[in-house]
C-alpha cells in the first residue's frame, strides 16, 4: 500500500473571472504557440485588449509564467496523487510513472515551463510544489529514491520530448526498465 497523504492539497489561489480567463488565454497560447510566443503583447491579441490592460491584472511576464506554473504543479499533483490513491504496492511506480509522462507528452510546453525552467518558488502557494512532488515520496517510502525517481523521470520526458532517444527505441520499455530500476529492491 502507498503511503498515507503528509499534508492535505494546499487551498488554490482565489482567482477572479478575468484572471482565469486571462490565465486560460495564456495557457493556450503556451501550449499552442511555445514559450517564447507567450509575451504580455500577443496574450493581450489573444484576449483582443492592448497589452498595458493585462498589467491591471498581473505585474508582467514573470507573473504569468509562475501562474502557470502553480496551474502545472496543481495539475500534475492532483494526477499523481489520484494514480498513488489507487495503485498497489506492486504497480505504484509503474502507474506513477505512466501518469508523469502522459502529462508531460499532453501538456509539453507546460510541462517544459514548470520542470526545464528556475521556479519562481516565492511567488508560489506555499506547500504547493511539496505537495506536488509528495506522490514520488508516497511511491518510494525515502525521500532520497523520491528525488532520484523523479530525477530519472524528469530526465526521461525531456528526452522523449526532444526527440533525443535513437530513432525506433521501444520507450515504453525504456519506461517499464526505469519503472523495474525503482521497484527491484
């Protein structure tokens, strides 16, 4: 069985109507356009307002990247937990793993912001990335094969992502190898 939740979800920002719509702008520029598409002048094209109207809402940029971080880390936690909450002693770091690279090959560009980027860790809900990360810690029972089965997962996705694997690799057994290395104890 995996371990029993260390904290409850910590509470989501409280967000206006027109901040999660510009959030949700925002979020689909990233996801459809890239990161360096996502500038305060386009999301303002996005929405159909001039860009200095945003600043009503956010301070700039950076604000948008950590609001979009906190929706990944939301996002990708509330998945781990809820794959943690239902898998076996047997099949956690499979089904862990699974989900992890789902989000990642779902969400790239959101994935890429939070996990390939510095983390604006001060401006975050505060819990939220200890949360978020908690599932691999609940999947291994040590925080030190938590931070290695996260790093070996992180390094994975990236080079799925990128393409970096010679071409034809069976990654679903280069993932089901990563899983046995984290359960053959």
């Amino acid at each position: 069985m995996p371990l029993p939740r260390i904290a409850p979800r910590p509470p989501a920002p409280n967000r206006s109507p027109r901040l999660t719509e510009i959030l949700g702008a925002a979020l689909r520029l990233l996801e459809d356009e890239g990161a360096e598409a996502l500038t305060m002048r386009r999301l303002g094209e996005v929405l159909g307002i001039r860009a200095p109207s945003l600043y009503k809402h956010l301070p700039g940029k950076g604000a948008v990247e950590n609001a979009l971080a906190e929706t990944a880390l939301w996002e990708i936690g509330d998945a781990l937990h809820r794959v943690v909450d239902a898998a076996g002693p047997d099949d956690v770091v499979i089904r862990l793993l699974a989900e992890y690279r789902r989000f990642a090959r779902e969400r790239p560009n959101l994935y890429r912001l939070v996990a390939a980027n510095p983390l604006g860790r001060a401006a975050l809900t505060p819990g939220l990335e200890d949360w978020s990360g908690e599932p691999f810690y609940r999947a291994t029972a040590d925080p030190y094969l938590a931070q290695a089965l996260w790093a070996a997962a992180h390094g994975t996705v990236l080079l799925e992502l990128d393409e970096r694997f010679v071409p034809g690799s069976d990654l679903a057994r280069t993932w089901a190898a990563l899983a046995w290395v984290f359960t053959a104890r």
